[in-house]
C-alpha cells in the first residue's frame, strides 16, 4: 500500500517535470539574455512584406469606399 503510493507519487512527478519542462527552458532562456528571449530579433513590423502591403492597400481602399458614402 505505501509503496504504491510511493510509486504513484513518483511518476506524477516525472509527468510534472516534463510538462513544465518547455516552460523552464523558456524562462531560463528569457532571464539568460537580458530580457531577450532568443538573441538579438528584428523588432515587429520593421521588415518589408508583400502580405502587409496588400493588407495595407485593401484597408485604404476600405476606408476610401466608406468615407464617400
């Protein structure tokens, strides 16, 4: 009864460890760096792309068929 209890106790512990085991990672990894998760990364929204431009594109033109009417 105890050593199952025991044994139980155990694998519920191995479960836990590699479940949260991505998070610590991250976390270790995140205070490693000074505050930069995974190195030196290009702020959002700096760098060029035909999606956002076509995304920009179709917003001015929603805005234009809105404001004429």
């Amino acid at each position: 009864m105890v050593g199952d209890l025991f044994e139980l106790t155990f694998f519920m512990w191995v479960v836990a460890i590699c479940a949260f085991a991505p998070l610590g990672y991250f976390i270790y990894m995140y205070t490693m760096k000074s505050g930069e998760p995974f190195g030196d990364t290009e702020p959002h929204g700096d760098s060029e792309s035909k999606v956002l431009d076509l995304v920009e594109m179709a917003i001015h033109k929603v805005q234009g068929l809105l404001g004429k009417k």
